[in-house]
C-alpha cells in the first residue's frame, strides 16, 4: 500500500500541476522523490503560509510527514484535509494506507469507503478497500482458531488468505 500511496500522490501531483504553481509542486515532488525529507518540507511549509488551504501542497506535505516517520503529523494532515475537502478521494485513500499499515483495518475501511463515495470508479481505492478486507478477513480467521483451534479448515482459509495478500504486495 505504501508504493501505492507514493503513486497515487504523484498522479494526482501531476493532474492539478499547471501554470506558475507547477513549479513549486514539480520541485517540492522531486525533492520527495529523492527523499530529501526536511527540504522538500521547508518548501512545502513556504508555500501553505501563502496558500494554506492548497489541497494539493497539503496532500504532498503528508507524504514528506510520513517520509519523515512522523507518520501521526501525516495522518493529522490527511484528516484535516478530509475535512476540508470531502469531495477528493485522494487524501481518504491515504489516511487509510497509513491506517492500515498500523493493523487499524476499521479504520482504514471507514477511509477507504469514503474514498470510493467520492469517487466511485477510483481503482486504487478500490483495490485498497479489497486489501483491507482480505486483512479483515485473516482477522477474523485467527480468532476463529482461537476459538476452535481443533477446526482445520480455519486455519487453512487464513492461510491462503494471508498469501493471497502477500501475493499483492508491491
């Protein structure tokens, strides 16, 4: 999922660039992409004091943020940023890829869910919301063997689930 969040930020960096502004997000993206972390926030941070409430520099800011392994700063900023703008499925899908990479599977699938509201045909979003269920799934297969731990076939669901996911990975 985290390869995934890394794409799905640049075409969507790429979707809103345009004119003057391009510049700095082309700038502030490479310097992401070169995970050159604290200069890419410094220049980040320079331009949300002019334009705070760019969603697309706000977008870019969580990724430097969770680049940085301040991955609490970085679902602060996606949160706030659902609440400014509900209407993109972007900042959704990735507070649940930074949801789901902590095992908060509820979570992530009440993100993902409002990701796919936004925006139906959101593949990414899509395949996210069927990842999480498959972990979701193995969830409730462990405990069913906790439960029942002479049931084999339990067990067994759980893991072909758990290769399944595996099989997924980036």
């Amino acid at each position: 999922m985290h390869s995934l969040f890394t794409f799905v930020l640049s075409c969507v960096l790429l979707m809103f660039s345009g004119g003057v502004h391009a510049d700095i997000y082309r700038d502030v993206n490479r310097l992401v992409v070169t995970e050159q972390w604290a200069k890419a926030q410094t220049q980040a941070e320079e331009h949300l004091k002019t334009q705070p409430t760019d969603p697309q520099m706000r977008l870019l800011l969580s990724r430097i943020q969770d680049g940085q392994g301040q991955t609490v700063a970085a679902m602060q900023t996606l949160q706030a940023l659902t609440q400014s703008f509900p209407e993109l499925p972007e900042p959704h899908n990735n507070l649940a890829a930074l949801l789901a990479r902590q095992n908060r599977y509820a979570e992530a699938l009440e993100a993902l869910q409002a990701a796919v509201r936004a925006r139906p045909d959101y593949a990414t979003a899509l395949e996210n919301l069927g990842d999480v269920y498959m972990a979701l799934a193995i969830e409730a297969y462990q405990n069913a063997s906790k439960a029942l731990p002479s049931q084999p076939r339990t067990a067994a669901k759980r893991l072909a689930a758990e290769q399944l996911l595996k099989s997924s990975a980036p």
